[in-house]
C-alpha cells in the first residue's frame, strides 16, 4: 500500500516555508506523494453539498505550488485532488504539466482531474457548467493526444476543442503521456474514469455500499471499453491514525493508495503525525530523520 498526503492551505495556510518543511518531512517519512485541492473562484454563499465555504478561504493554484514544491524535494511525488478540469485549456495545460515533470524529472504523476460543483464558478471562466462533463472528457483526449504528437503535429476535432497541426514541447519526463486519474462522487465519474481514466479517487462523503457500486462500475466500463481494469489505481482518503486492519481491509478492496491529512493544527504535531504514520505501516524513512522537525535535531 503506497500513502500520500495532503496539504490545505485554506486550514495550514499559505506561508512558504511551512509548506516546504511539510513536503520535505513528508518525503522523509517515506509518504509516496502530496497532493493539494483546488479552486479557482469562490463568492458569498458557494456550498459544496451542505458545506458553506468561506469566500476567503486561500485555495493557492495548485500547479505553481507543485512546482515550488519540486524545487525543494527530490523524490515526493506531485499530485491534485482534484484539479478542475473543464476550467483550464488543456492546450495551455497540457504545457504547464509536462513543464513541471520535465524539471521535476517525472514527478507530476498523481494528477486527479474532477468537473467542479459551483455553477458560479464554471460561470466566471465562462464555461457551461451543464456541459462540463463532456468538455472534461475531450479535455483529457486533448492533453493526451499532444503529449504523444511528433514533430509533424497533431490533430483533434471535437466539440469545445479543434486543432491540426498542433505541436506541444517539452514532453512529459521519460514517456509519452502523464497518469490521469479521475475523481468525483458520481456515477458519471466512475464511468468516465473507466473510459479514460488511469485511476479513480472517488470522494470522501460517498457510503460504502455506493462507493463499492462504483469501483465496480469502473471496472465494467473499463472492460466494455476494452481496458484492462487491473491496470486502474484505486485512490481511497483516509485518516492519518487509521490502524493496520483498516489498512488491510482497503488492500482487500483493490486500493493501491491511501491519502490522508494531518489533524493538528500545530506544525510540530503534524510532522509528529506523519513520523507516528511511517513507523507504523514501516514505510521508507530515511535513516535518523523522519524524527526531524521544528525544534528538533
């Protein structure tokens, strides 16, 4: 089981140096990868389900914070959960991404795309929040088919996208398309990270029985699109003090990663946390640091 971390700046804020301290401890205790939320608006009263978030909250861009992220650490793998896909230009995008592997030496692996839920928001981009869905599925096809194009270019021809003759350099580090996993709480999530996806991290409120109906809903749509499903990771949230046996229970269940965030407040608590977690599930800390924090030696 490989486990990742998350960093939200709208509860640990967006100070520098407290954000490299927590990769960089992360890294050390043998996390596999940090992954960082994302918004790109919010306005008065913008709810998530029952959640009523903050208009102030600082939703950092999560792209130029994994670059600033890389620069620091050497082996953390980078990842978003979820990156709003419909609301960025995949031609520009599919830029930005193979930018930050190339000089992260192929680190930008952990991308998890999701449509967004506030209708404002896809509005001040202006993009059809009905039509989302559809832009997100050609949005991959873009990202993927400029990754593979040669020098000779490519070409796409679909509804909200169309191109010939596109080249897109840097490519990604060492290979010809970067991991895109697919996140979400719906049905249509789960069938469109069969159809294209490389993985699926599915949401944190889902009830187990529809969260199970799901992965298998991705499995089957993987199968009839001729897919492997064996080849799809299977990202699950969890807690950082969860024990063993919980452990177990998801390895069971086919989840190949396991993301948790801390729950103190405090720095020094969090990396204790995160030294509490790699002790006991013996993951790869590095000799004499994963200990190492504020105040300490």
């Amino acid at each position: 089981m490989k486990f990742a971390i998350s960093y939200n700046t709208p509860l640990y804020g967006t100070d520098p140096d407290r954000l490299v301290a927590f990769a960089q401890h992360a890294e050390r205790c043998g996390f596999d990868g940090l992954y960082l939320p994302d918004h790109i608006a919010l306005h008065p009263g913008a709810t998530v389900g029952a959640i009523e978030l903050d208009p102030t909250l600082a939703f950092v861009d999560p792209l130029d914070t994994l670059s600033f992220v890389a620069a620091s650490t050497s082996r953390l793998l980078l990842g978003t959960g979820v990156l709003l896909l419909p609301y960025r230009h995949p031609v520009v995008l599919a830029k930005r991404l193979a930018t930050i592997d190339q000089l992260s030496r192929g680190r930008m692996r952990l991308l998890t795309v999701g449509l967004g839920a506030l209708p404002a928001e896809a509005a001040a981009v202006g993009v059809d929040y009905r039509s989302r869905g559809r832009r997100a599925d050609e949005a991959i096809q873009v990202l993927r088919a400029l990754w593979s194009g040669g020098g000779d270019g490519a070409e796409f021809h679909g509804e909200f996208f169309d191109f010939a003759e596109l080249t897109s350099y840097p490519k990604p580090y060492g290979t010809a398309r970067l991991p895109i996993h697919v996140g979400g709480s719906s049905r249509a999530a789960a069938r469109r990270a069969g159809l294209h996806g490389d993985g699926w991290f599915p949401g944190g409120m889902l009830a187990p029985l529809e969260r199970d109906e799901q992965w298998k809903l991705v499995r089957d749509t993987a199968i009839e699109a001729g897919r492997d499903p064996a080849a799809l990771d299977y990202t699950r949230w969890g807690s950082i003090d969860m024990p063993p046996e919980r452990v177990e229970g998801l390895a069971s269940q086919g989840v190949t990663r396991i993301v948790v965030g801390a729950t103190a407040s405090e720095p020094a608590r969090q990396f204790d946390e995160m030294s509490e977690l790699a002790e006991r599930f013996a993951l790869a800390v590095s000799p004499g640091r994963a200990g190492a924090g504020p105040g300490r030696a």
